[in-house]
C-alpha cells in the first residue's frame, strides 16, 4: 500500500491527485464518458460494488492519475507520483 490511511492528510493527498484530473482530455473513441476524473470515478463506483479490497478500490481510483501528466506511459507516471 502507498499511503498509511489511518490519517485524513493521506486520503486527502490521493483525492487532491485524482481532482487535478478534472478537464484532462481522453480519446472519445475509448472514454465517450468524457475526462480522466469522470472516468476514474466511474471505475472507482464499479471497485467499490465489487470488492472490499482497499489496495484494489485505491488502484481502480488511481489508475490514470499519470495521464495528467503525459498519456503515453502514464501508468508508470501514476506509481512515481503516487511514490
């Protein structure tokens, strides 16, 4: 796990990198659902309905953090920010 979250400035930390998100683009073709946020969010919703696995929901919700930076790579962008 990334973060000790027996603290609220640690889940602060990880909404705070998932809202910088808000208004970075994706290709339509892929995420007709609109910005990396939204999507993430979406995907967060499906984690939460299906598993109790806290490493898991955290992984569904950070997912494409790193695309705020760069889309290509942006899966190894995300662990480095997330570091």
């Amino acid at each position: 796990m990334f973060y000790d979250l027996t603290t609220s400035s640690s889940i602060e930390i990880l909404f705070t990198i998932l809202e910088k998100c808000k208004g970075v683009e994706q290709n339509n073709k892929y995420h007709p659902e609109g910005d990396v946020f939204t999507h993430s969010v979406q995907v967060l919703n499906h984690a939460l309905r299906e598993t109790d696995d806290i490493d898991l929901i955290f992984a569904a919700m950070l997912h494409d953090v790193g695309k705020q930076i760069q889309n290509f790579n942006h899966d190894k962008i995300a662990v480095q920010m997330l570091e």
